[in-house]
C-alpha cells in the first residue's frame, strides 16, 4: 500500500509541476474476464477476474506473502482483500453498471479470492445484480474502468465476456463504445493512450423464451 501510495503522490506531482500540459499513462494493467450469471429467473450477477501485470503482480505478492512461499495461502487472503480490494468500493470496483439506461450501484463485491501463479495475480469476486427476467428485452451496459486514470483494464482476449444461460431464456452479449465514459481528464492534459478513446462497454440483452 505504501508503494502505491508513493506512485499516487508522484503522479499528482507531475500534474502539480506541468499544470499547462500533463502527458499521463496508466501505472497498473488489468486484463479482465466478465461473466455474466443467468438463472430461470434472470440476471443473478457478474463475476469478475483481474489479472494484473507482472510487476504489480510481484508487489502484491511481496506484500502480502506472509510466510515467503510464493503464493497467497487461504490465511492471508483477509489482509490481501482488505489492504488490496476492499478500497476500491468507493470506485464501484471499477464497475459501471446501467440497466435499462438508468445507473445501477455496484452494491458491494463478495466471494473474494486471489491467486498467484506463472507471476501472475489473479483477483476473482462477485457481484450481485438481480433483475428478474420478462418478455420484454433487458439491456444491462457494463464498463470496466478506472476513474482516476491509475489503471487500464482491457478484457483479456476475444472470448473474455461470457454468460450462463439457461433454458427458459434468451441472451445475447456483445462489445460497444461506451461514449458516456472515456479518456479525458481535464483541459489541457494531453492522454497517452491509443485509439478509440471511448472505453468498450460489455453489453448483455436478456429476456424470457417464447413457448
């Protein structure tokens, strides 16, 4: 915590000596998997998985290895998701949720569980999201992004958004552009990110099979 504190503080000292023009990059990169959990009666929720890159990965370990052996145990997972995760609440967990185009809470993140391995960490966590299923068409918008700029997640390949359907059910998921959420902080600071600007929205419609 101490080390990405001390980025924090060095990044918002950068912006504090170039106020006029400020080139800014992500510290952190997060490929993520989303899946999406249908019952009979509709949306249960969302799980998600983070894995994160290899340095970061390290200082994570570092910090929370408590007995040196390479890898998070079950007794250290507590201190890991309270000094690691539990902050992140107060960004949604970098989960932007809009269901029917109205802005959805997040509620708070459960089943939480990490793990290390080919120097990789991988955080996995679930959120509840109940909406019950209809014959009309439930459009749930999903965006995985960080608000202060620190991080960038990006799905982790082209089979990263999955969904669980069951047989009663129609679903369909696809990849758009969120326009409502995209890399522009400030005026006069310039982003050092690729194009598109917008960041990809995951996209799922639902709703109850004709008999």
């Amino acid at each position: 915590m101490i080390r990405v504190a001390l980025r924090c503080s060095l990044l918002l000292l950068g912006i504090a000596l170039f106020p006029t023009t400020v080139f800014a990059h992500p510290v952190v990169d997060i490929s993520y998997w989303l899946g999406f959990k249908l019952d009979s009666k509709g949306l249960e929720g969302i799980d998600e998985t983070r894995e994160f890159d290899q340095n970061h990965s390290a200082q994570i370990l570092q910090m929370f290895d408590a007995n040196h052996d390479g890898k998070i145990e079950p007794s250290e997972l507590p201190a890991l998701e309270q000094g690691h995760f539990d902050h992140l609440k107060q960004y949604s967990y970098f989960t932007t949720i809009v269901i029917d185009e109205k802005a959805a809470s997040t509620g708070t993140a459960s089943e939480f569980s990490a793990d290390y391995h080919d120097n990789r960490m991988f955080h996995h966590f679930h959120i509840t999201l109940r909406i019950s299923a209809s014959r009309e068409e439930h459009e749930v918008d999903v965006t995985i992004w960080d608000p202060t700029y620190f991080t960038d997640l990006e799905p982790a390949d082209s089979n990263a958004i999955s969904v669980q359907v069951p047989e009663n059910l129609t679903a369909k998921i696809y990849t758009a552009n969120d326009h409502r959420h995209f890399y522009n902080m400030a005026p006069d600071v310039i982003l050092i990110k690729k194009p598109p600007f917008y960041l990809p929205m995951q996209v799922l419609k639902f709703k109850i099979s004709q008999p």
